[in-house]
C-alpha cells in the first residue's frame, strides 16, 4: 500500500497469526486489564467509535445495543469482530480506513476508545489529532495503551532490544513510545493520565498508561446534555424526550435513556437523580410505542 492508504499494509501470514493470537490470548489480557478497563471504559454512551478494536476485546464493556463504528483496516480481524459483536449484542459497522484518516465528520463522536492501538498506528500524533476532530465538546476519548518504560530501567533495556522482532511479528507494534506526551500535546482540555504496570512473561508489553477517570470531564459532557435536556423542557415544556430525538444536531434522546439505564445498577448520583426528576415530565420508564414524547 501506498501513502494514501495511511501506511497499513495488511500481511496475509502476519495479519492472520495476529487475528488468532488476540483471538486465543483475549481472556488472558483481559484478565491483566480488566481492573484498569473498568473505570475507563465505564459510563460509555450507546454509540462508540473505537479505533483498532481487532478481534473485539472491548466489546464486553459495551452495553448491550450499543452501536460501535469500528475504525479497523487490517482486514483478517473483521469476520473475527463481527462475531465476537454479534455474541455481545453490539451493532458493529466496520469501518476499513486508518486512523490516521477516520472518515467521520468533526465533532461527530459523543466517546471515542482504543486499547493497544497507538503503539501500532504509523503516526499516534495524527490518529489523536483525528480522534480530537471527531469528539464533540465534551466529549470524551477514553484508553488503555502501553508504553515505553522509564529510561534505565530493566524493562526499557527489554524494550528496546527486542524492538525489531516485537515489530514484526505485531505489524509494526513499538513498544518504545511516549504516548502520554503525545496525548497531553494533542490539545485536548482536560488530561489526566495514570500510568501502572501488569506482570506478563511478555516483558516489553508490561508498562502501560490509562485515562484517569477525570470527574471533571465526566461533569462537563453530563451537563451539557443536561442544559440541552433543560432547553429542551423550556420548548416543549416537557422533559419527555423521545429516544430517537436530536437536539441542536445532539443525540439528546439517547443521552437521556441512558440515564434511565443508569438508576438502576446505580450508576447515577443522587444529585444527578434528584434534578431530572425535577424536570417537568420526567419519567424513568418510558410508555413503549413510536409515540413517547414529542417531536420539537
Ligand atoms: C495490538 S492490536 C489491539 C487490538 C484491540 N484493540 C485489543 O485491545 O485487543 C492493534 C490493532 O490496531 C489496528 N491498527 C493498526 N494500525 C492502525 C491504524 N493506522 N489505524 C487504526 N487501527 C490500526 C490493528 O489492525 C489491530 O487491530
């Protein structure tokens, strides 16, 4: 492939062997993530873009009737995601462009993922000024990425020694990068970053960073929904709004079934509980039937 295609050349060996490889080592990495995934992978809304999802490993922290757009161009992974999809009840379109070149309008995408990904891209600094173009305000991009150990240390020695065989046989993986310099450089407004470290025998793979569970970021994007949510109420004089509605070009319907979706398992503070049932007409389950709410 040309420079036009991003610089992802899929390799018919190497592409299938990592097809299998994320296949038959999914639980076992998930077993060394899962507890720093959770948070960050938490409080998703119902339609996700997820940069390099491979086989699907983060399906699991989806709800289920989420929509994924899946930014994924090595094409031996996408008969392996779209069954992993359809076992977790997650509406998968895939999506065969780089991420260096995401073919979603600006400030299009509510959350934005990505686990294991920005080691491999060609260029991270361009994927994250991508991913910043797609995220509307308040939006958030949330991931878990490994990186390149302190300098002097045993594992960076590791690293780098192994940089070239590590490379090859994970399609360009580095193990070598700083990508938490590149994250805070992409301009976002807030960044929070927690490094930690897994014990695997695969030694270079062993540093990571996640985003931090910000409560601030968190703040913003509920309210700003919750202002739209409030003009909304101030148009129609209602607070019923129907799933599907859009709201100043918004997915206003949706945030606010998902709030309905979060009472339960007790996602949603009390604060948070109390001022939408002080919203005339607030409901926290819905009448079924096309006709829910109003239209404006
Ligand atoms: C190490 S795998 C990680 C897969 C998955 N996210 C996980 O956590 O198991 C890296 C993934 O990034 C994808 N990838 C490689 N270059 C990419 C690019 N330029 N843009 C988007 N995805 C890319 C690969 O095809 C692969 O699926």
């Amino acid at each position: 492939m040309d420079d036009d295609d991003g610089g992802f050349e899929s390799h018919p060996g190497r592409g299938r062997f990592n097809a299998v490889f994320f296949r038959g080592m999914d639980a076992y990495i998930d077993w060394h993530l899962h507890k720093h995934k959770t948070p960050v992978f938490d409080h998703l809304p119902t339609t996700v873009v997820e940069l390099g999802p491979g086989v699907g490993a983060n399906l699991r922290y989806l709800t289920p009737g989420t929509r994924l757009l899946a930014i994924e161009p090595n094409p031996y992974m996408h008969s392996s995601l779209r069954r992993a999809a359809a076992r977790h009840k997650v509406e998968v379109e895939i999506r065969s462009v780089v991420g260096e070149r995401i073919d979603l309008p600006d400030h299009s995408a509510e959350a934005v993922i990505s686990s294991l990904v920005l080691c491999t891209v060609r260029d991270p600094a361009t994927v994250v000024s991508e991913i910043r173009r797609i995220l509307r305000p308040g939006g958030h991009y949330c991931f878990v990425e490994h990186v390149a150990a302190e300098t002097g240390t045993p594992t960076r020695w590791v690293q780098h020694s192994l940089r070239r065989p590590w490379a090859w046989v994970f399609e360009g993986c580095s193990c070598e990068r700083d990508l938490a310099t590149v994250i805070r450089s992409a301009g976002f407004s807030e960044v929070e970053i927690t490094p930690y470290r897994i014990h695997s025998p695969f030694l270079p793979f062993n540093t990571h960073i996640r985003r931090s569970c910000h409560l601030l970021a968190v703040i913003d994007a509920w309210e700003m929904n919750f202002q739209l949510l409030q003009r909304y109420v101030a148009r129609t004089g209602t607070a019923r709004v129907r799933r599907d509605h859009l709201k100043e070009g918004q997915p206003l319907g949706s945030w606010a079934s998902n709030q309905r979706a979060f009472l339960k398992p007790g996602k949603l503070s009390q604060e948070r509980t109390a001022r939408l049932e002080a919203l005339p007409g607030w409901q926290w389950k819905l009448p079924t039937g096309p006709a829910s709410g109003p239209h404006s």
